[in-house]
C-alpha cells in the first residue's frame, strides 16, 4: 500500500482526505504542522505528499521546496488560496499540481494517480495517444485521426513537453525555459501565440488553459 503524508491543520480535512485515500488503495500519514510533516517525511520517505499552502508553523511552498531538496516524490499542493502567485511560487518549488479547495475527490485521487504514474520512472512512450491525437515522439510526426498534421519544430517540441508531463500544469516559465531557453524565460506573448497554433492544427482539448499560470495536456 503506497503511503501518502497529507499535510493540513484543519482536523476535518485531515479527516476526510484519510477516508478518501483509503478508500483509493493509499495509506495516509498525517501532519499538522510544518515541522511534523518533514520529520516525518525524513524518517520514513512517503511515496507522494499532498501539501496545504497556509500552516501555522510556516508555509506550504517553504515545505515543498524542503522536500524537493532530497526526494522526487510527487507533491501536490491543497489550498483554500488560489491566487495566480501563489500557484506559480508552489509550481516553481517544485510542486506537481495545485488542486484549490473545496476540491473534488474523484479529481484529486486522479492527479495524484498521474502524478505517482510520471514518478515511475517507466521509459517513454515512443507514441503518446490520446483521443485520437498521436505523437511519435522518434519520428516527429503527429496525427489528428489518423491524418498527418504539420507543426514547426518549435510546435512540435511544445507539444512533446506538455504530452510527456501529461495531466501536470506546467507553468509558463517552465515551458519557455524548456522549449525556447532561458532568455525566453519571461515571453508569455511566444507562449501564448504557439499555444493557438497548436490548438488550431491539433484541437484546443488537448490543452486546457489554467489563466496566468499555465498550460496541462488533458489526459483521456
């Protein structure tokens, strides 16, 4: 059974987050505080960790970026809070995801399911599918129901680095940095104009947009 520490200072979420893994296969190991959720965490590596933002002894993001010295767990970060900031400060400590309260429980267990799948260390697949999308990752070829569509080497490079984090949101820094380098660190504007080109030739369902933060391709 896979152990998840779950980080939250309000009782009833600890609570209901304890059933809900449950009731999914996991195990959960709970915190209140800042220094419980390390401590523990170092004395027993969990396999992922879903993180609230606000603590009484300090601050969900302080605790990611803890965690991401010494482990690759995937980290999901819970929050009451969604602010465009403090999703961006989580994502660049090193969170996977950022779910905000109040939160469904059917679509946490999903992302954490994808983000424990992207920790597996399986190789890649050498072509990504979904819903009649496909990728040929070696070849550099991409079809839309089974038609070969064209993209410029820099949509294609985009398009690989969102469907290989599939189901991850993905930051804006963090795709410019990937594809164009990081002097295009700040260029939202290039982002935003592939990203429509994209859409355009492939779909806008394989995208989906979280406003001033960034992009995730939506798995099928």
């Amino acid at each position: 059974m896979r152990r998840i520490l779950v980080l939250d200072d309000e009782p009833q979420i600890l609570r209901a987050l304890r059933v809900v893994l449950r009731e999914a296969g996991f195990e959960a190991i709970p915190a209140e505080t800042a220094e419980e959720a390390l401590d523990r965490a170092s004395i027993r590596p969990p396999d992922a960790a879903i993180v609230d933002l606000v603590l009484p002894d300090g601050d969900g993001v302080e605790v990611t970026r803890e965690l991401r010295r010494w482990s690759q767990m995937p980290i999901i970060v819970l929050s009451a809070v969604g602010d465009e900031e403090e999703k961006v400060r989580a994502l660049e400590a090193g969170a996977d995801d950022y779910v905000t309260k109040p939160f469904g429980a059917r679509e946490l267990m999903a992302r954490l399911q994808a983000a424990l799948r992207r920790a597996s260390g399986e190789p890649d697949e050498p072509v990504l599918r979904a819903d009649g999308l496909e990728v040929d990752l070696a070849a550099r070829v991409v079809r839309v129901g089974g038609e070969e569509v064209h993209l410029t080497p820099i949509e294609f490079d985009l398009l690989r680095t969102l469907a290989r984090h599939r189901g991850r949101l993905l930051t804006h820094r963090a795709l410019l940095v990937e594809v164009w380098g990081p002097e295009y660190a700040n260029d939202t504007a290039v982002l935003r104009t592939h990203i429509a080109n994209l859409r355009r030739k492939i779909g806008s369902e394989h995208i989906r947009t979280d406003p001033g933060v960034g992009y995730r391709f939506t798995e099928s």
